[in-house]
C-alpha cells in the first residue's frame, strides 16, 4: 500500500502545485471581489472567475445546464419598519427585532401569536433556530443576558432576510428586556420584498464506466461583503471562509480532468448563500438525484494547519457513515491523517452546505482545518490572504485528492445515511 500511496503522492505533487493554489485564492480574497456577498456585484466578479477555472479545467455543465450557472431566485425581505409596545409601554426600536416574508402585519393581543420567554440559561442558537423554524407567530421575549447575540442578528436582518418563493408566511417579533406578565401587547410591521437572482457555479467531468454515480466536491464561494470598519479597513475579503474551500474544489477539478480515468461523474460545485442560510446547497439538493450521489465532499475553510498540527484536518459527522475511514485507508502510507471533528459543540455538521445533502441521505461531510474556537479573523475583514498558510491549503488539497481516489474510481461506496433530522 505505501508504494502505490507514494506513487500517488508523486502524481498529486506535480499536479497539484502550491504556485497554482496560491494564485487562486489571492484572486478569490482580493479587495476587489469586496467580499464577495450575496446579492452584489462582488459575487458576480467572482461567478465569472470560477466560470473561467471551471472552462479552463474542460469541465461541462450540468445536464440540462447550457452554462456553469446553476440559476434560480430567491426573495429577500427587508424590515421597513417595526414598533411594539407591550403592557402599554412601547418599546424602544433598538430593542425591537421582527422578520418576516410578508409585506406588512399589525397584531392586538392576537389569540394566534405565541408569546414565549427566551430566559437567561437556555441555548440561544437552539431556541432561536426552532422559532425559525417553527411556522407560527411568534412574540419573543429575550432576556438581556442575549443582548450581542440580539444585536447581531438585528445587525444582519437589517440587510434583508432571504427565503425561498415558496416559503410559508413567518411573522417573528423579538423584544429585548425583562417582562415579568404580558397582559396585553401590540405590534405594527411594514417591510419590503425583492425577488433577486442567485447562482451556483457548477461543472462536472462525465464518469468512464458509471456515470449515473455522482461524487460532488464542493465549497461556498460568497461571504460577507463589506461590513463595519476597522482600522480603516471594511472589506471582509473571506480569504479562509470560504475562498480555501473554492480554490480547493477548482484545484481538484483541473487535476481530476488532467487524470481523466473517473469512473464516476464527478460534480464540481461554488455554492452561493452558504453565509445567509445556505441557500445554494438547498437548492441543489433539489436538482440531483440523491440516491445517485455516492458521496459529497464538501470544504470549508483549509487556511490554517488544524488543532492537530501539519498534514492533518477533520471531517465533520465522522461517526454517521464510514466515509472517513474509506478516506484514512486511501491515506495509508502518507503523512497525512483525517480526525473526527474536535467541536461538536460549535454543531459545525449542521453549519456548512454538506448539511443540505446530508438531508436527503447522502454521504455528505465537511472537511476542515479551522481552530474555530480559538480562531479571532473569522467572520472579520482579518480574514485576508495574508493571515493563510498556502502550504497548509495545499497539503490538505492533495491529501483530499489522494484519499477519494477509491471512490472516484468507483472502488468503494460510503454508507448511505439516515435522512437528517436536526
């Protein structure tokens, strides 16, 4: 097994060159991609940079698809204005916090909105993800201890909340403070909604001998775009978030067709959104089969050498198939090495776009190298070309080729997977 990882490895050394790596990224992260945020022209200028890597590898496009653009649209709702006031005493603005996808609603002690208590000592991310998800009105009363938190997502919602067409109406009202008994309570909201173009940039190389069997490997290429300054500085350039994960998945596409023996169809996808809601690995999923795609490998910021030093990086839901351990196998001879994911309680699984084919029953895992709880530039304009480790991203890159050779070739299949509930 060692000669044949060596002989391998010398393949992967030469075909995939730090240079090359290096020349991607700087592209991906530089100022004037400004960030590359949902809905601006950013995200345009980096759509066509991938469009021109994805022509330069030979890939094509998706059946059905007449470019790389995987096109669709989504609604963004934008909160005009918000007022409450609750025992009769109306509530400051700054504390006040509504979403919604209809146009304008005004609730008087309605008997159909919920009235609830986000109290001091509960999960904020788990409480606030089920009243997303939950389908009612909702008044939401979060106890001052939340206040960042709360600050934080009245800051992104002031953008514009985004969903897609069909989505059922939400009305959600958020109140910061202590309210002991609500006797009575009213609510005026009056907001706009956009419907605006969205695209995933997706190419793919035909398989040889089973082409109906998919293996995806995949990144997000938008980020947060131009957010409050510091130092002078505005531009969240997402070098590492997700620029690594986007420079890998067009490294692998131009190596993959440079071999041109995959057994298998190989899907080669920039997903848009990830940042606001994964949105574009959504949308995918509804345009596969998913009993056809055998595995997805999905990557997620590979900037910086992980928690257990050089030559390693974790999967994400290690434990739910057995793709890791086809993965580590594959790497047997090398020096480099796949982990179990060491923050499961930062719920990364359920934080990155495998998490969309992961619920229709694919194999579907992220790789990474990110310290995330220790990691200061994420999420911030530090987050610049400067701050990586090129050979770290290139090492991990070869290591991914290396360990999915054997699925690619149509040698092994991961498990398929519990559909997912979260």
């Amino acid at each position: 097994m060692a000669i044949t990882s060596y002989s391998f490895g010398q393949d992967v050394n030469k075909l995939i060159k730090q240079d090359q790596v290096e020349k991607v990224i700087k592209t991906l992260s530089a100022d004037d991609m400004q960030g590359r945020a949902t809905f601006t022209p950013g995200i345009e200028k980096a759509a066509k940079y991938i469009e021109s890597q994805y022509k330069e590898a030979g890939l094509v496009p998706l059946k059905g698809n007449k470019d790389f653009r995987q096109n669709f649209t989504m609604m963004r709702n934008t909160s005009l204005k918000a007022l409450a006031s609750i025992n009769g005493k109306v509530i400051s603005q700054d504390s006040v916090l509504a979403m919604s996808n209809a146009a304008s609603f005004n609730w008087s002690n309605n008997s159909d909105v919920q009235v609830v208590k986000l109290d001091a000592g509960k999960n904020f991310r788990t409480e606030y993800m089920s009243y997303i998800k939950n389908g009612k009105k909702m008044l939401i009363l979060v106890d001052p201890q939340f206040t960042n938190m709360f600050k934080a997502i009245k800051g992104r919602v002031a953008h514009g909340m985004t969903s897609f067409k069909k989505a059922e109406e939400q009305e959600l009202v958020f109140v910061l403070g202590h309210f002991d008994d609500v006797k009575s309570f009213e609510v005026s909201y009056t907001g706009k909604s956009e419907e605006l173009p969205l695209f995933n940039i997706a190419g793919m190389i035909p398989g040889k001998s089973k082409p109906d069997e998919y293996v995806v490997f995949s990144g997000h290429y938008d980020h947060l775009g131009i957010i409050k300054p510091v130092k002078g500085d505005s531009i969240a350039n997402g070098a590492d978030d997700d620029a690594s994960g986007t420079t890998a998945v067009i490294t692998l596409a131009k190596y993959y067709k440079k071999l041109n023996n995959n057994a298998r169809t190989l899907i080669f996808v920039a997903f848009t959104a990830e940042e606001i809601g994964e949105f574009g690995s959504q949308y995918f999923a509804t345009t596969v089969d998913p009993d056809k795609v055998v595995a997805m490998f999905n990557i997620e910021m590979i900037g910086k050498a992980s928690k257990f030093g050089e030559n390693s990086a974790f999967i994400t839901g290690f434990e739910r198939s057995d793709f890791g351990t086809i993965l580590q196998k594959n790497l047997e001879g090398t020096a480099f090495k796949f982990y179990p994911d060491p923050y499961p309680q930062q719920n990364l699984f359920y934080r990155s776009d495998n998490a969309s084919l992961a619920a229709v029953g694919v194999p579907a895992h992220t790789i990474s190298t990110d310290q995330i709880d220790i990691d200061k530039l994420y999420h911030t304009v530090g987050d610049e070309f400067s701050s990586l480790d090129v050979a770290n991203i290139t090492s991990t890159i070869r290591a991914i080729a290396l360990s999915s050779r054997t699925i690619v070739s149509g040698q092994d299949t991961p498990k398929r997977v519990p559909k997912l509930e979260r």
